[in-house]
C-alpha cells in the first residue's frame, strides 16, 4: 500500500503497522546514520498531538520521542498545568536523528512528512502544538516567526487548531521566568492549553 492510499484512507492502517513501516523506510539519508527511528508516542486517540523537529541524541539511542533534557523541560512545561505524557501524542517532523543535531533539510521533511500526516489523520486530535518554529513553518507556512506567533490558535484543516509554542530547549537556554520570559510565555501558552481541554 503506497503512502498515498494510507492517507486517503488511514483506517487501512494503524499506528502499529504504520510504525513497522517507518523502520523499514530509506525515502532519505538519514536512514543511512540512525541508530532508531523515533515513530512518536502516546495516547493513539489524544486530543493534543505534539510536533517536535527530530530527535536528538538520547532519542536516536532509545527510539523515543523528546527524552533527553528538552523532553524533561517539556514534561516539566505539561505537568506544569497537570497534563501527562500518556494523554497526549508526542511525534517530531522527521523520524530520524539529523547528524550533529543538524536542522533536517527541506527534502528530508519532505520524504518524513508522509507519516507525520498519516499519524495526523489516525490520530485526528483537536489541537497540534508545534514546537519551535521548525514544525510551526513546515505545517503553517504562512506563520510568521515564533516568537510572534506562539501562543495564537490558528485553523488548521479539517477543524484541527494549530498552536505554536517555544522548543523546549530554546527554554534551556533561558532559566529566567521573570514576566515576558520565555518560561514565563511558555506557562501562559500551556495555560491556554489546558483551558481549552478542559472546555
Ligand atoms: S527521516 Fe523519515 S523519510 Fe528519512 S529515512 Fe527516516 S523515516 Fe524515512
């Protein structure tokens, strides 16, 4: 079955067999330097989907999504405002590491984006959030910079939002959470989060 006629009718898989799948896959170089893919992990039917960039290091070597210091940073960010791991769905834009924690080139999204889609569709949260402006410019490309546009829900497709919020590594870098910071940012974004699955 081709990608296309994953998409068109993603009830034909599931994200197990999409998943075996995407170990197989060579459609770009990075399959050349992995040592795992990341599929994405969670809640198969979350009403939030998370969208990194690619995986790093320690998730190269585990095969799991956004668990290395930014993955602690991001646990910190939900359980800031009481939401878990397990109810929401984690994935990146590529599925495997880019040498050095290089950014993934154009074409390299371009051979990923497939499954990021066809997990979309299988999944069909409510709300994405994009982390950083990687994923944020790769699936809204008329979205402006990140640090003007995150924390604004924008209609996406199908009823679907798309909400930008900063990388958590970006947070790393700036311990500060004085008013305006980007910690400080990140809890009224993860806030507005938390207000919309509680409506
Ligand atoms: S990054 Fe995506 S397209 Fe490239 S080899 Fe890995 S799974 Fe395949």
């Amino acid at each position: 079955m081709t990608m296309d006629q994953i998409l068109e009718n993603p009830s034909t898989v599931t994200l197990d067999t999409l998943e075996l799948r995407v170990k197989q896959c060579a459609r770009c170089p990075l399959s050349e330097t992995r040592t795992n893919i990341v599929f994405g992990e969670g809640d198969s039917h979350a009403r939030v989907v998370l969208v990194g960039e690619g995986p790093g290091e320690v998730e190269d070597q585990t095969g799991k999504p956004f668990v290395g210091p930014a993955g602690q940073k991001l646990d910190e960010v939900l359980a800031s405002v009481g939401i878990t791991r397990e109810e929401v769905y984690i994935a990146n834009v590529v599925k495997c590491r880019p040498p050095g924690n290089r950014a993934p080139t154009k074409k390299e999204m371009e051979a990923c984006l497939p499954y990021l889609e066809a997990q979309i569709a299988l999944i069909n949260p409510g709300l994405i959030i994009t982390l950083g402006n990687t994923p944020t410019q790769w699936l809204f490309p008329s979205a402006s910079g990140i640090t003007s546009i995150r924390g604004t829900f924008l209609p996406w497709r199908g009823g679907i939002q798309l909400l930008p919020m900063f990388h958590p590594s970006y947070l790393l870098r700036y311990p500060s959470r004085a008013k305006g910071s980007p910690k400080y940012l990140t809890w009224l974004d993860i806030k507005r989060v938390k207000k919309w699955l509680d409506e």
